[in-house]
C-alpha cells in the first residue's frame, strides 16, 4: 500500500502552471502521478476566493494549517470532553457520533479518526491515553482490506438483497447469527428484520448440516409469508445454506468479509441477548423452556425503532392479525 506524501513547493508550482494553461484536473493529476481527489482537495483548500491558484500563497496556507495543529489541542473544553468520556469506557466512535448528532452545543464535531490519529500522535505518548482504547495498543495497526477466503458454494452477496429487503418495508426477511457462551456451546439467533421478533434455538455443535437443520426445523413452523430471505456472515455453519434455499424456496445471502455488522438486526439483538446470556452461561443447565422464555421476554420489550410497539405485535401486524396486548391482562388476538 503505497503512503500518501503531501504535495511539495514544485508541485504546486506545476499545478500552477498548468491551471494557468487550461490543463484539466485529470491532466494535472496524470503529470504528477497523483490521485484526482488529491488535485482537487488541494485546490479546493488553498486557491483563492476567485479561484486563482497562487503557489507560494497554496504552500503558506499548507504550513498555516500545519503550525495550527489538531483541533483537540487547540480547544480545551473539546479535549476536556474527549479523554472524560475515554476514561468512562466510551469508544472514539461513540465520542464522534455524539458529537455528530449535536448532543454538546457548545462543542465542535470531530470524527473518530481524528480522535484515534490524536491518540497516537508524539504529543500524547506519555500521556498513554491508547490505555484508555477497547484494544489497549500501544502502537496503531493500520490493516489494509481484506479478502474473503469463504469456501461457501453459490454464495450470494449481500449487495444482491433487493430493496425491500434493505429498506424493511417487507416481512418475512431474516438474518441469522450463532452466540457462544461457556464450553462453547452455540445458540442460533434468528431476528426478522421488520418486526425485531426473535427466535432462539439450541445447537448440539457448530456444524453447518446440524445448523441449517435446525434453521429448516424453525422456519417450517412458521407462517409461509415469513420466509422469504435469511442472510449470514461467512462463518462455515452456514455453508450448507443450500439445503435452507432448496427446502424453504427461501433466498440466502451472505455479508462481505470480516464485516458482520451488516447484519445489524441480530448484531444487535445478540447485545441485548447478552444482559440474559453472558458469556458464563451453561447453556446445558438450562431447559428449552428457559430458552425460549428468555426470546419471549425480549419480544413483548417495547421498542423505539417500532414506535414502541413489541416486536410480537408489529410481527402479528404483519401477518394482519389484530394484537391488544396489556401486561395486566394478557394478549388478546382478533384474527
């Protein structure tokens, strides 16, 4: 992976020249042997309110910028902010996102990057503050992309999903997920991902025939309008999806690599799961009764993303069944 230089003076005076020679960005690009966006940028940051591009002014608005240094140094209530929130355990996403969606008026947004390469910088090593990361890294690994080495057959991405699968406006379109707790032993989660009802079922091991059983097993027991679709990450119990496709006539797709929180439904179902399922759990102490009342209970939960309906009424909805449901006396369902 070839590392990014900023432009040099003799850069920027061919810039110049060619700008002055009504060369396009592409030809600048092309005779510097550098990226559009890289041209682009530069104009867009150190040309002049007219439009006129000035070398020696481009290189002293470069430097400027260089001596001003990270907004987190410059602001002190901003950097107050940050390594307060860093020390209750929020994660720079979480900081970023806060900020982004104008929880702290008096604040500037500052991107997640920008926390992380502030983190790292010279200035802070002593300060340590990578202790205060998930990771605890002392050093940044910056990993390029990687590839997929799936062996799955006939595949499908999950870019193929068509439209009202991403946009939930159909039911009936599932993602699928495996959670691990103590010895290993595997639960299947399975949320519908309209109506957030989700669906738990013992696995007896973490193979791709036993699981795509038990996923037949499930599904055959369900309303027909509810199996149109599943999507999976790439793990390997989900290689026999095949049998799924041919039983169920139900589509399968699969996320791309390493990149799981595609499936957000069940991702974060799983994270709800876990205040009921930590990681301790002897699922083999547990009856399949005690299973299922766990899913039950998260599925008469009121949720915010379905206007604080339960996820069991907006999946009866679905299927046009009208649902009075009252904790004091019980559901009452009008077909």
């Amino acid at each position: 992976m070839t590392r990014y230089t900023h432009l040099t003076p003799d850069e920027r005076a061919t810039i110049a020249r060619l700008r002055a020679q009504g060369a396009s960005i592409a030809a600048i690009a092309r005779q510097l042997g550098r990226a559009r966006s890289t041209i682009i940028r530069e104009l867009r940051r150190n040309a002049n309110k007219d439009g006129h591009y000035n070398p020696d002014t481009a290189q002293n608005r470069y430097l400027a910028r260089r001596r001003r240094g990270c907004i987190l140094d410059r602001i002190e209530e901003l950097n107050r902010f940050v390594i307060d929130r860093l020390h209750e355990n929020w994660t720079p996403q979480a900081i970023a996102g806060w900020l982004k969606a104008g929880n702290e008026k008096a604040l500037p947004y500052v991107s997640h990057e920008t926390i992380h390469a502030w983190i790292y910088a010279a200035a802070q090593r002593a300060r340590k503050l990578w202790k205060l990361l998930p990771q605890r890294r002392a050093k940044r690994r910056l990993r390029p992309a990687r590839r997929s080495k799936s062996l799955i057959p006939d595949r499908k991405s999950i870019h193929d999903r068509p439209p009202q699968v991403n946009d939930r406006s159909e039911g009936g379109h599932w993602e699928g997920d495996l959670m691990f707790c103590k010895r290993n032993r595997p639960l299947l989660v399975l949320v519908e991902r309209k109506s957030r009802f989700v669906i738990i079922a013992r696995l007896q091991a973490r193979d791709a025939k036993g699981t795509a059983r038990v996923i037949m097993d499930v599904f055959r027991q369900l309303d027909p309008r509810l199996r149109r679709s599943i999507t999976f990450d790439n793990g390997t119990e989900f290689a026999r999806h095949t049998l799924i496709k041919e039983a169920l006539n139900m589509a399968t797709f699969f996320c791309d690599a390493y990149a799981s929180w595609q499936k957000g439904a069940v991702e974060n179902m799983n994270g709800r799961l876990r205040r009921d399922l930590p990681r301790k759990t002897d699922i083999d102490k547990m009856s399949d009764e005690d299973i299922a009342d766990i899913a039950f209970m998260h599925n008469l939960t009121p949720r915010k993303c379905l206007g604080f309906k339960t996820p069991l009424q907006a999946l009866l909805q679905q299927l046009d069944i009208n649902v009075r449901l009252s904790f004091h006396g019980g559901v009452a369902l009008q077909t």
